[in-house]
C-alpha cells in the first residue's frame, strides 16, 4: 500500500511544526508549508494530496476558501480544519474538525476519520 501524502498549512511555526512531527511518526508522507499561497503553489506541482490539514484562519486567505480551491485540483482530497476561534458548525460538511490545542491521540483519529470518508477515486 502506498503511503499517505498529507500537505499540513498553519502559518503558526509551532503548530506547523507539531502537527507535521506528528503526522510523520504515524508514518505519513508530510509536506508542511506556512501558507495558503504556498499551498496552492505545491499543489500545482505535486501530484494530489491524500489529506489536507489546514488551519481555519490565517492571513491571506481563510482555510475553507483554500481547501475549495484544493479540491477543485484535487477532488478525492480528504479535508481536516484546525481553528482555536471557529466551532465545527462553520466547517464545510465534507471536512473533520479539530479544536486547538488537541491532544495527539484525537489528532490521530480526526486524521484517520478524514482518510476513511475521502471519496474514492474509483466512484
């Protein structure tokens, strides 16, 4: 089985960082950028992402305008929000929801959840 690339977009260092250190001990493919611009520039050079992990608000450009933007590139994407200000109610019904700070154990499950419902390719 191939493995799991995760594209993590948090424009906060330390969270950036934590995410993608943990991601990448679970055994995912991790690409960590600081911003949605970078993102989208990734995006257009990398072969689609399995997940995206996005924080919810950063400057530029708001996590749900990017991850609409990253799944018309990429439609099979599964989509999890990170956000310490936003409830789970402002989040599109396609993407997981994680409240900062998490412990790493519900980032593993938001993680795997997200992976679980990503629609299939095939379909």
């Amino acid at each position: 089985m191939a493995t799991v690339k995760v594209l993590v977009v948090d424009d906060e260092p330390a969270v950036l960082s934590l995410v993608c250190k943990a991601l990448s001990a679970q055994g995912y493919e991790v690409h960590a950028v600081s911003g949605p611009r970078q993102a989208l520039e990734l995006m257009q050079t990398a072969p689609c992402f399995d997940l995206v992990v996005s924080d919810v608000i950063m400057p530029e450009m708001c996590g749900p305008e990017l991850v609409r933007r990253i799944t018309k590139m990429c439609p099979t994407i599964a989509v999890v929000m990170m956000s310490g200000y936003l409830a789970a109610e402002a989040i599109s019904p396609r993407a997981r929801f994680i409240s900062k700070p998490f412990r790493m154990l519900d980032l593993y499950s938001v993680v795997a959840s997200a992976l679980a419902l990503a629609p299939d390719e095939a379909s």
